[in-house]
C-alpha cells in the first residue's frame, strides 16, 4: 500500500523539514500517522484553520509540555511564543541562518523547519536545557572563554549545532568542523573563535 | 597594581548570552501582547488605489488592519543626527498616503491574536495600485544626478586642495580606473523588531536600535507627545552594522499598531524580503580614480570621483572619498560626489560608510600604480606617507602606521610575495599576496554617566548608549575597576535604556570612545569624594592624609607609601553610615572636523556647556551633574585639541589560493595590525577586527544585492540568495595591535575599532587575487566567473 517513499517518510519524520512535511503530505494523507496525529489531521488543519487547534506533547529540556497551538505553528515559534524559550532565535524562519538549531532526540535541526505538531512525543534541548549561568555546560563554558560570539544572536544556535556536531562525531580536522558548522551563520564574525571554542570541547 | 585595562577578560555578559538569557526585542514576555505583520507593495512608484482588507479583517483571531486610510496622524521628524533621533526616511512617515516610492514599501500592518493567524490574514488582503514609470537604475534616461553638497553629519563630499588638472598633467607616471561595488545589506543576524506598550498616556517602547536615545525622541516626536513619556529599553541588539542606526517604519508602526487596537503589538521584520526592502543597505559606488605620480612614485595628483544612490523620500551619500583626502600626501586633490535618486528604499550607513568601499577602489589603485612604477606596494606608501594631516595639515593625535605596514609584512611573509602576477604554486593552487592600508576617523562625543558606590563596596554605572556585540558592557566595567581600584566582580556598567543618562549612539566607532572617559571620570569623582570622607575623619587610618598620597586597589585605600595604613570603602562608608556614594559627569569632547568651529570642545566654553549638565534625559533624575569645574573633566576638556587630527590606521596582509582549473578562491590567511590607540580588552577588540574583515571578505569575494531589471524589485531576498561568508570560507587570522595610548583623544586613550577593521580588506584580498592570477576584477565581487573569462 505504501511506496518506497512513503516507508521512508514513516521511518525518518524526525529529519523531514516543514516545507517537505507539507509537500510530501499533500499528496498522500490518507492513512499515514506522524506521532499521534494522522498526517492527514495536520494538513486539513494547516488548510482550514478555522478547524481547531492541535494539542502537542513535547519534552522540553526534561520537562514534558502540553500545548494547545495552531497546527501551522512551528517548533521554533512554539518555544519562543508559547513557551518563552527564547534562548532559541529566530534569524530567517526559512532554514537558511541556523540561529533556531535546537537538538530534537539529540539531533541538530532548523526549528523553523519543523511543525511543532511534528514533534510530539519528542524530545527537545534548547540552549536553556543545556547549562545556566552558574552551571555552564562545557560549550557554553567554552564559546566564553573564547569570546566565540559577539552581539550574540546567533549564539544559541552555534552552541547547539555544536553540540549536535561533536555527538554526530564526523568532524575530525578544522576544515570538517568548519565545513559542519556552515549552517550557521554569525554576522559578527566570531567564526574563529566558534572553531576554538569547539576544539577545546572535543579534545576535552 | 596590575591593571586591568587592556586584559582579555570573558565578557561581562557572556554568561547571559550563552545561556539564551540575554533579552533582544522581540523576547519581552509582555502580557497580551499581539502580533503585527507587515506587507509591503509590489509596485515601485505609483498609487494605491484600493487595500481590500474585509477578508482578513473576517477571519477569527485578526484584531486590525492598520493602513493609512485609519492610521494615526504623525509630526515630521526632520533631524539628521542619529544621537538625538533621525528616521531614515524623512519624506516618508509611515501609512500618511497611499503614495508608493519603492517596491517593498510597507503599506499595511495586519494585528492578530498569534503570529500564524497574522501572517494568513496578510495573505487575504487585495492591493490594487495606480502604477507610474520608476526610475530605479541609473542607466535610465530618466535618472537625474547631481551633486550634494555634504555627507552624513555634515561632512565634507567635494574637497579640492591645489589644482588637480595641472598636477596630473605634471605627473610621469598616471593611471586611470573605474571600479564598481554593487549593493550590500546589513543582514545582521536579529532582524529589525519593535514592541510597544501603552499604559495611559505614557509608551515603552523595546526596540532593537543602535541609538536608543536617538528613537526615544524620535518616537516621541512623530508621535506629537512629550519625550519623558516614552521609555525604551534595548539592553540587547542582535547586530547593526549601521542598518539600526537611522530609526525604521517598524520602530513607529507598533507604537501607532497598539494605539490602534489598545493592546500590546510586536513586530519583527520578515528576513525574506522585508529585511532587504525596509531596514537599509549600502549604495552601490562607480568609482573613477586618476593618480599620478614623479618618477620616484610621489603623488603629485588625485581625483577619486564617486556616484551613489539615494532614494526621493530622503537623501543618504555613501561617501568613498571620504579617506582619500587624508590617507596619502598629496599636494593636489580632487574629490567629487554625485548621486542619483531613484525608486528603491533609503541607503544608510553600512559599517564604515564611504571608508569600506572607497579604501577597496582605492587601495587597488594604488595597487595598479606599484606595478606600473615597478615599486613594491608596501613601498609606494611609505613613499607617500602622510606625516601630518594632508587634509588641514594638523598633526595626528596618534599614528604608527609604519609599525603596522612593518609587523604585517612580516606575519604574513610579504617576502614570499612573487612581483609577477600569476606566477606561483603552491601545490595545485596559485599563490598570491595583497596588501592595503586601513583608515577610520576616531570619533568622539558627549556622554553623560551616572555612577553608585555602594557600602557594600560595589560599583554601578549607567549611561544611555548600547553594547551591539562591541564589549561595551564589558570594557567600560574595566574602565571603572580601573578607575575605582574595585575588582572587576565588584563593578556592573548598565546601558541601552532612556530611564539612564543620555550617552552616544553606537555609529562612526565611537561608543567607547565617548563613554570610556565620562565612566572613567565619574569613577574618579566617587572615589575622590570618599578619600575625602576618610582623611577629614579621625577615626580613619588615612587621617589628615593628603588626597595624592592615596592609592586603591581591590577595593582598598591606603597610604601609597605605606600600605598596611588603610581601609576599604565599605569600611568607611559603614562608619559615615552612607548607604553610597555618587555622582553624576558630562564629558563633552568632539573629535569631529566638521564639528570642531561650532562647539569648540578645546575651549572653556566646551567645559562649561558639560558643566551645566543637560536634563540628562532620565526620568528617575535624582543626581546633580557635577561636572563644573570637576578636576577630572577638566583635565579631559582643557587639553588643547585644536589643532590635532583624530584618525585610526592600520594595515591589512592578505594570502590566497585560486585553484586555476575552477578559480574558485580561497582567502588563506589574513593580517591585521591596527593602530587603535590603548586597547581596553584585547579579547573583544581583536573579535572586531576579524568581523571587520570577515565582512571585507563578503564584499570581496560574495556579497551583493541584485534588482529586477524590468520592475526594480530585489531579486537576491534572503539569505539563500544574498550570501554572506561563513565558517567555510574562513582563513586563519592573525590580529596585533599598536597598543599606543592616545594621549590627545582622552585620558582613557582609546580609539574605536567597531569598524576600521572593514577598511582595506577588500583591497587587500582583491590585490592579492590578482597577485594569485595576473585578472585584475574591478567590478566587486570577485566570483570565479569573472576570472575564468
């Protein structure tokens, strides 16, 4: 019943983007299931909003978290508008900056990418779950000590995607740490001492 | 006493910003707060006939479609100095007509309960327009060019010195070129965004803007109310780089917005798009430079003549003559600004406005002319050198450039440099190396601050200017440990709201220029007033001291020659039982040229105009300006300044790799030794040079915005079209600092570097392309294409 595609779509939703969530979906709606909404629930609601919010349970930096939203809300938006989590930045809302990366079951993604809908039954670490002021994770402790970041705003992104890159553990030189961590943009040009700051941790 | 100015401390906000605790604009937690979304025309010039808003406004959640058939009425705003409020836009107050200037205009703001039910309701909304012909490329026969007669500031955009035309007719040696920069935008990585809040009469505003008090006022004046009625607060701004500098239609339309339905309203501009039509850009330059020289490579004539653009709502110069006239000696100049109007948005100031994309042009020029005097570049500007001032013939307050020319030749390897272009490998790659000189003016204004020692022995201090990602948190706290001999934990620096004193805007690099010696003097008046508590007080181990026979270090005082005799502030503050100690201090110095006649800072008139103290904005007020006849300022505005030029230098080493079958081009290494004056923080300091440079690396080699040819729309509208550089274009850098104390510009003796680090760069890069490859690209930027043809 289900194609090859299909299969896949079923397998891997965690790394499927919005836009191809919604693509993808449109074609088929029938009877696939995203977590506990039917596909087919998210795209009529994305369609006709007057249709009712959905109710999303995600696992924020430990915390379970139950949300009524809109179904078109992204997961980017619900932590910073729902949540007030908004360590996690929005710099394009296309998947094009990287200041929004947060770690969905401790893989890196564009926040603005995914449908908070996408992601229930996940679990999401933002900047906020990673260290606090008194208790700095090692990165965060890190992108300090090597000023790896200037006005800031990238920041939270840099320290997750890096995060992210030392547990995917591809980056073996500088070139691969810089190669791996171009998603993400820093205007301020703290670019050297971001790939400082990830060197000390993984040699750490 | 080791002190701390200078030190590489981690920032004073660091711990917030990597922890995602550091609040920008759009994060206030306010309650009920709505959203606001703009839209913007799709036409250039012309007419709305009709905005159809009866769907949108239909739809559940949707509070308002704000438009200006029913927005508020607002005052003109027509002041030009960002500092005390310039809307970028003069002839254009948002949603007062339904005339269209540019594509991309905000016509509309759609409120609603969330952002979702926004940006649908945005969709539904029917514009039709009345369109004209716009003029929108200079190649129109319609595009009018003139001359304007000064830049941003008032500065000088036509200056001539000797006779130009007769001096290149003497000159043995001539070149002739024309370069091109195409437009840049700022893209700083928060884009523009505004909350507001009313409560009665009285509005707080949370604004990402690089002159806090400068929108404070012009908020307040559009808005036709008093400016002790609105309150901004920006403790935080996700970059700027010049684009949040002039105040935008975003920081007047959630203002007007929450009036408009009586509730809270944010709103944040789309980086799609909005970012690239309504929050400014760096003009494109055409920029033809004739040099000629004698035989032995001296100057004997320039002509750097510059076209940029403007729009018809408001007139912005993007000035590349700007450093020509003092960066070499010359006995004869010719500096020429046209510009062209047309119908796209205003320019603003873009990181080194007129320095950035005028050093590139004509630095390369120099470059040119090295070769075809067979003189090694670095050569050709010691041969030309300006010892003094070429402009107004004033000696520099500081300049050790050939220390920077020297150390960067050697960090890089110049001698490794091959003369002849094209010429060498290393491994599969050609080798090339370029070099230019870097030059920014180093500003300096009024600031006033506001500082508290507390019993408890801590120090704050707060001044109304902002820390865009500069360290101004961070090295104005070191100037008050400094100045206060209290640790660093000991010491908080405040900014970015109007309820503090008003300090300068963060432009023209001067924010710590400016702030450093009004904290720095302020510091001292506190701690001068509590050594006089303790040698007037029998009880005190300093008793019947004299004032200069005291020192404090970690927050203790004591007797300089003795130091076992002594006590801490806290100490003597708990037995005088003051809860604290404070001051209020106005430092009013301009290093400005154009600025010098009318409010000469070297006089006593200057002291006296600080002395007065403004109303220093704040609406909690409480201290006196004790600035008349404070030691400290006095010795900061008495010193004579009148004849002493305030400039920045530095030199810029670059090395690439071209892979000559593709030519894509590799920066590999860039150096730059800058001549700042005293650096505060070499750890921030050092951060601002490499951003200068990464940004010249966008110019050089990437950045650039391109227009629809047949409708004038921007084309390049987000970050996946407009590219900016990232890790993966990256060099190793190499960042020194002169490190001299500038003993002319304040008593704190530093220069700005937020943006000198820019200048130069794309030249250098650009010189050492064409060492790399013998193809000399003189239309920015350098893509593959251009060498492979």
């Amino acid at each position: 019943m289900f194609n090859k595609e299909d299969n896949a779509l079923l397998d891997d939703n965690k790394g499927t983007t919005r836009r191809e969530f919604i693509v993808r979906t449109s074609a088929f709606t029938a009877a696939i299931t995203i977590a506990k909404y039917p596909v087919k629930t998210i795209v009529d609601k994305i369609n006709q909003p007057e249709a009712g919010n959905v109710v999303v349970t995600i696992n924020v930096n430990g915390k379970s978290k139950t949300l009524e939203i809109d179904a078109r809300t992204t997961l980017l938006d619900a932590l910073r508008e729902n949540m007030h989590l908004t360590g996690t930045k929005k710099g394009c809302d296309r998947g094009q900056c990287g200041a929004c990366t947060v770690l969905v079951d401790e893989r890196r993604i564009n926040s603005c990418l995914y449908l908070a809908a996408m992601c229930d039954g996940s679990k999401v670490t933002t900047i906020e779950g990673l260290g606090t002021e008194d208790n700095l994770h090692p990165m965060q402790q890190a992108f300090l000590k090597h000023d790896a970041f200037q006005c800031g705003y990238c920041t939270s992104g840099q320290i997750c995607s890096a995060v992210g890159l030392l547990k995917e553990g591809h980056a073996k030189t500088d070139d691969d740490i810089r190669e791996l961590m171009s998603g993400n943009i820093c205007r301020c040009g703290a670019y050297q001492n971001i790939l400082d700051a990830v060197k000390e941790v993984q040699n750490a | 006493m080791d002190s701390i100015i200078g030190k590489p401390i981690d920032r004073k906000d660091g711990p917030l910003k990597v922890t995602g605790k550091a609040m920008y604009a759009a994060e206030w937690n306010i309650p009920n707060l709505a959203y606001g979304i703009t839209i913007q025309s799709t036409i250039t010039k012309g007419h709305i006939n009709n905005i159809d808003t009866s769907a949108a406004e239909k739809l559940k959640g949707v509070l308002g479609v704000m438009t200006y058939k029913n927005a508020m009425q607002l005052h003109t705003l027509s002041g030009s100095d960002p500092s005390s409020g310039k809307f970028a836009e003069k002839d254009l107050l948002p949603f007062q007509s339904e005339r269209i200037f540019y594509n991309g205009q905000h016509i509309a703001v759609v409120i609603a309960e969330t952002f979702e039910v926004a940006e649908h309701a945005a969709s539904l909304i029917k514009v039709t327009y009345n369109e004209e012909k716009p003029v929108f490329d200079i190649n129109q026969p319609e595009a009018k060019i003139y001359q304007p007669q000064q830049g941003l500031g008032g500065t000088q955009v036509q200056v001539k010195r000797g006779d130009a035309e007769q001096g290149m007719s003497n000159a043995s040696t001539k070149i002739e070129q024309t370069y091109n920069t195409p437009v840049y935008h700022h893209n700083p990585m928060e884009p523009h965004a505004t909350s507001a809040v009313w409560n009665g009469d009285t509005l707080t505003v949370y604004d990402a803007t690089q002159s806090v008090f400068g929108n404070k006022n012009a908020i307040s004046t559009m808005l036709g109310i008093a400016p002790d009625k609105v309150r901004l607060i920006s403790p935080f701004i996700g970059g700027g780089f010049g684009s949040k500098g002039f105040m935008w239609a975003n920081s007047i339309l959630a203002p007007m917005a929450a009036k408009f339905i009586n509730r809270p309203v944010k709103i944040v501009l789309e980086r799609t798009g909005q970012m690239f039509t309504c929050a400014g850009r760096r003009s494109f330059t055409i920029q033809k430079i004739n040099l000629g020289t004698d035989n032995g490579g001296k100057l004997t004539s320039v002509k750097h003549e510059t076209t940029s653009e403007t729009s018809f709502v408001d007139e912005f110069v993007e000035p590349a003559g700007v450093a020509t006239k003092m960066i070499y000696a010359t006995p004869n100049l010719d500096i020429t600004q046209n510009i062209v109007r047309l119908n796209k948005g205003t320019p603003c100031p873009t990181r080194a406005p007129g320095e950035a994309v005028g050093t590139y042009a004509f630095e390369v020029a120099m470059d040119e002319l090295a070769e075809k005097l067979n003189i090694d570049p670095v050569q050709l500007r010691l041969i030309n050198y300006a010892e003094k001032n070429p402009d107004d013939g004033h000696r520099f307050s500081s300049k050790n450039l050939k220390e920077c020319y020297e150390k960067g030749a050697q960090s890089i390897g110049w001698s490794n440099r091959n003369i002849k272009p094209g010429s060498t490998k290393e491994g599969n790659f050609l080798v090339g190396y370029g070099m230019a000189t870097a030059t920014y003016p180093a500003n300096r204004s009024k600031a006033t601050v506001r500082l508290k020692l507390y019993q408890e022995g801590n120090a704050v201090a707060a001044c109304c200017t902002q820390d865009i990602g500069t360290g101004t948190y961070t090295v104005m706290a070191q100037v008050m440990s400094d100045a206060l001999g209290l640790p660093i934990d000991k010491v908080e620096f405040k900014l970015g709201d109007t309820i503090y004193p008003q300090g300068p805007n963060s432009g023209g690099s001067q924010t710590m220029a400016t702030t450093g010696p009004a904290v720095r003097a302020a510091a001292l008046t506190v701690k001068s007033k509590v050594i006089k508590l303790a040698v007037a007080d029998k009880k005190s181990p300093l008793y019947n001291q004299t004032e200069d026979a005291i020192s404090v270090d970690e927050g203790k005082l004591f007797v300089t020659s003795d130091n076992l005799k002594g006590e801490t502030y806290s100490q003597i503050l708990t037995r005088a039982k003051m809860p604290l100690v404070e001051t209020e201090i106005t430092t009013n110095v301009s290093t400005r040229e154009t600025q010098k006649s009318e409010s000469n800072p070297t006089t006593k008139q200057g002291g006296e105009q600080g002395g007065q103290g403004q109303q220093s904005g704040g609406q909690q007020g409480g201290s006196k300006d004790e600035s008349k006849d404070n030691p400290f300022v006095k010795q900061d505005q008495d010193l004579d300044r009148s004849n002493v030029a305030f400039h920045s230098f530095g030199a810029q080493f670059v090395k690439v790799l071209v892979d000559p079958l593709t030519c894509m081009i590799k920066v590999d290494k860039v150096v730059s030794i800058m001549d700042v004056g005293q650096i505060l923080n070499e750890k921030t300091a050092k951060s601002q040079i490499m951003g200068g440079a990464i940004f010249g690396i966008g110019m050089a080699l990437m950045e650039g915005s391109v227009y629809d040819e047949n409708t004038g729309r921007i084309v390049t509208r987000d970050l996946a079209d407009y590219l900016v550089p990232v890790h993966a274009d990256m060099p190793t850098f190499d960042v020194q600092f002169t490190n001299v104390k500038d003993e002319f510009i304040s008593p704190v003796g530093a220069r700005g570097a937020g943006e000198i680090g820019i200048t130069g760069i794309t030249a250098a890069i650009a010189n050492a392309i064409y060492n790399a490859t013998g193809k000399r690209v003189r239309d920015l930027p350098i893509t593959p294409d251009k060498l492979i043809v």
